[in-house]
DNA sequence: GTCGTTCTGTTATAATATAACTCGCTTGGC
DNA sequence: GCCAAGCGAGTTATATTATAACAGAACGAC
C-alpha cells in the first residue's frame, strides 16, 4: 500500500530545500498549486487547479495559475502531461530524470517510471542530424484499479 | 535527397486503395486535407489546414476540419503531434506501427522512425497492473537544416 | 419511394493558453 | 530615509484549440 501522507510531505521537504538551494522563491501561491497536485498520483487540467484555487480565494484568474506551473515546471517539481493537456506532480523528487507516464484514461491516474534506457533513438536521430533537446513518452491505458472495477 | 513527389505519389496511392480494400470513402475534403499535410513533411494545427480549405472554398468551419482529421487518424494516414498540437501525414504508408517522431521546434519538420522495439517499459506495466493500449513517444529539438541555419 | 446511414454545412460554445498592462512588495544602493 | 530595479501577483482582454448539436444533401437497401 502507497503511503501517501509520507510522499507528500518527502515532496513539499524536497520542493522547499531546492528551491532554497536554487534561490528560488516558492510562494504561496505556488506552494498550493504543488500540493494540490500532490494530493493524488493525478493528472489536473489547469482550469480544475484554477477552480480549487478560486475556492480558496487565491488567484482568480487564469494566467496566476499558469504562471505557478510554469515555475514548477522549469523547477523541475511538476511535470506536463502532454497527451491530456494537464499537469502532474513531479513523483520522482526532482533527481534528474527522463519521466514515462503511464496514464489511465478513466480516472487520470499516473504512473511515473524512469525511462528505459534509449540509446536506439538516439542513434537514429543522429543519423538524420537531428539535435534532441527534450523527449515525450507517455502511455495511455488503464490502471489497475480501473481495470478491476470495469 | 528526398524525392517528394514520388514520395507523395505513393502515399496518396496507399491511401486510396487502403480506403477501397476497407470501404472507407476518401471523400474530397479528406483527400484534400490528407494533400495538404503531405505537401512537406511537417505539422500543421488544424486551423492552418482549414485556412487553406478556405482558401479553395472548401469547408469553411472548424467542424470541417475535425471530422476530417479524425477520419485520417482512424485510418492510420495521419498521426496526431501531442506536443504541438498539430498533426502530420504518415510517412509509412500504414504498415502497422508504433511511431516516434523527431520533431523540430523551429521549422515543425518531422521525421517518422519506427519505434525502438520497447520490452521495458512494458514490463514495468505490467508490474504495476497497468493495460497500456496507446502509446506516444515524440522528441523535440533542431533538425538537421536548421542547426545549420543556426 | 422512403428509410437509414454517412457525409457536409452551420451556429454556437467549451476548453486550453497567453498578451499586455497594473500594482505592490522587497531589496539593495545611496 | 528614499528611490529605483526586479519580481511576483492581479486583472482585462483575447488567442488558440476543440466539440456539441442540429439541419440538409447524397446514396444505397429494400
């Protein structure tokens, strides 16, 4: 069983040393975004944030919250779930890291493992010239949870 | 070099006869979207493409657009581009694959490899009790022509 | 013919994201 | 103390991407 009180706050510890190491300012309300997400292995639209914040009389408004992800983005605390348009807490305490998702399209659970080593794709965008600056892997499908209930 | 019109010669000719060996109607406004995308080998978001179909007279709406797309994607002739939004003509004539794209960020050229025969990642599904059922696999970066213009 | 199906046309609107400007606060220099 | 610079937050407006819902045309099955 997943202990998830202890992963999050290993997460907020995490979140707060690095970004005292890094001179980063974690703010309130960019505090609150991340432990929004945090509160399940769940992938949030930013408009679903924006309500929660809205209800607890943060930032109204859209670009407050796009803002806050975009800092946790480049911070490396939040990943973007590219094939749901939404976003994800980081659940791999920020060690450098190529994230795989694997997403359930019933309930938005994710999954985060660190990528299997490539190496292959690599080797072929060599070939073609190509510079690869950032990858995207994600797979949908159904959580095992999920996958009982059906 | 990359012979183009012979390149989209045969990828128009796939497309044809797999939509008459599967009863699929290649109507106008499909066939002519499935052109558009195949002119170069790079993703146009949808109202691009309906901006052109506007320019001929053809469908004059969103709608339009969707539906055909959708109809592209089913078939296998068009993939969808998560990270841009957009969408790209396929560039192996529907062999049944995996695709992963290299995806220039500055000219949205794109380059169709098969995918790396995985293994383990989908292992690390299966542990976790996870049914995967798609899977999107897209790097971004600088493609060849423009590292050089660089 | 007329019924059902499929495709297209159209209006309206939802969902996602950003531009541009304002203000207030901190902080460091003087 | 005072001011200027920088950063974060608030706000208005708008851009971009996507879909819902319904009307009409085309075509084949019967």
């Amino acid at each position: 069983m997943h202990d998830h009180a202890s992963c999050i706050r290993a997460a907020l510890a995490h979140a707060e040393s690095h970004c005292a190491r890094e001179g980063l300012q974690l703010t309130p309300v960019r505090l609150r975004v991340l432990e929004i997400l945090l509160e399940g292995h769940r992938a949030l639209g930013a408009y679903e944030i924006l309500d929660r914040l809205r209800d607890e009389g943060l930032g109204g408004q859209p670009p407050v919250v796009y803002r806050a992800l975009d800092f946790l983005l480049r911070a490396g605390l939040v990943h973007r779930i590219e094939t749901l348009n939404a976003f994800a807490a980081c659940a791999h305490a920020g060690k450098g890291h190529v994230p795989v998702f694997l997403i359930c399209r019933q309930c938005r659970h994710v999954i985060e493992t660190p990528a299997p080593a490539g190496g292959q794709l690599e080797r072929a965008a060599e070939g073609a010239g190509f510079a690869i600056e950032t990858t995207v892997r994600e797979a949908e499908g159904l959580c095992a949870d999920c996958r009982i209930a059906a």
